[in-house]
C-alpha cells in the first residue's frame, strides 16, 4: 500500500537549488525557527492532541534540516515557564547536535499575533542560506523566488502514488517516521528539562 506524509517543503524549487550549492560544502551551523500564532483551533493547545509546536509546525522545519544538514543525534530544549497549567509551551529554545559534527539552533513560540518567521539558515564555508516557504536568500543578498507549488506537488505525486503511477514520494513511512522522533525528543527533553541522546 503505498503512503507519503506531508512534508511539503522537500517539494519547494528552493530545497533544491539550496542542497547544490552546499554541495561540496558541509553545513557547520543550523538556525531553526517557527515563530507564530497560536492556530485557530481548540485542540491545538492540548499537548495530548496536537503534541506541542514543536512536533505541531516546527516539525517542517525540522524536516528540512535534516535534508539539509544530516540527522541529529542529540537535543536540549529549554522552554519558558509556562503559564498556563495543561497548555503547549508558548516559547521553547533547543540546541541540536547532527551526527557530522554541525551545531544546531532551534527557537519556537506561538505568543504572536500573526506568523513572523518561519524557516532555517545554514551557514557552510563561504556560505550563508537562509530557506522559507516562499523564497531562498543567499548570502543576504540574492533572493530566488519559490513556484509557490510545493503542496500541489505533494498532492499529486501522492495520488499517482495511489493510482500506481509513476511518483515523486520524497518522504515515506521510514523517512517521515525519523523525522517524527527527532521531533518527539524534542517534546521529551522539554518536559524533563535535560538532554536527549537520539539513537537509531
């Protein structure tokens, strides 16, 4: 049976155009943000249903790093007191270590009004990205506009996945199921306020 889950920034033009230029350049350094609202949604700030921001939104961004970065071995989340008893924490800063020695940086909080910024930064030698849903900025100076088409692609090449057709399916089961636990270690080490060593 064929499945495909919904991480639709693999499917920007961006990702792409990002992954060659750090071709032959290793990312030292990953700066992880989803800084936003709370969702209109009731059930979005009960940890039992939407599993906090972290496993919630920034689950997408930490997707995409490890596309562009490798997998993470190791994670310490900080979050802000909490002030309402029961509720998904409002701000959480987290440190990450990759498997090939890069640093990582993960800052969430959904004290806004609106969505303020959503993304990730790479730095490599000689080389800054800085990745959103829209567009690629390089070296803060050259900006490359995303097709805006990523969750159609997504859409699609999932249903030529149902219909046994010929599919682009960029994150399977397996892929999409790591990607879930580095966001579940997360969850963890913020609730028992100490590190958490990922193992595969």
């Amino acid at each position: 049976m064929p499945s495909a889950v919904g991480h639709h920034w693999r499917y920007l033009d961006i990702v792409q155009q990002a992954r060659d230029l750090l071709a032959e350049r290793p990312v030292r350094l990953a700066l992880g943000h989803w800084l936003d609202k709370v969702p209109p949604v009731a059930w979005w700030l009960d940890p039992t249903m939407s599993g906090g921001q972290i496993v919630e939104q920034a689950v997408h961004v930490l997707d995409l790093a490890r596309v562009l970065v490798g997998e993470v071995t190791m994670v310490h989340a900080v979050p802000a007191d909490n002030k309402s008893d029961g509720e998904v924490d409002r701000a959480t800063a987290a440190v990450l270590r990759f498997a090939d020695g890069a640093a990582g940086l993960l800052a969430t909080s959904c004290l806004l009004s609106q969505k303020h910024r959503v993304g990730l930064e790479v730095c490599a030698e000689g080389l800054a990205l800085e990745l959103s849903e829209t567009r690629l900025l390089v070296d803060g100076e050259r900006v490359i506009e995303d097709d805006g088409l990523a969750k159609t692609r997504v859409d699609r090449e999932f249903i030529n996945a149902v219909q046994g057709k010929d599919a682009d399916v960029r994150v399977p089961y397996g892929e999409a199921l790591r990607t879930h636990r580095l966001a579940l270690a997360l969850a963890r080490s913020a609730a028992e306020r100490r590190p958490v060593v990922i193992s595969e």
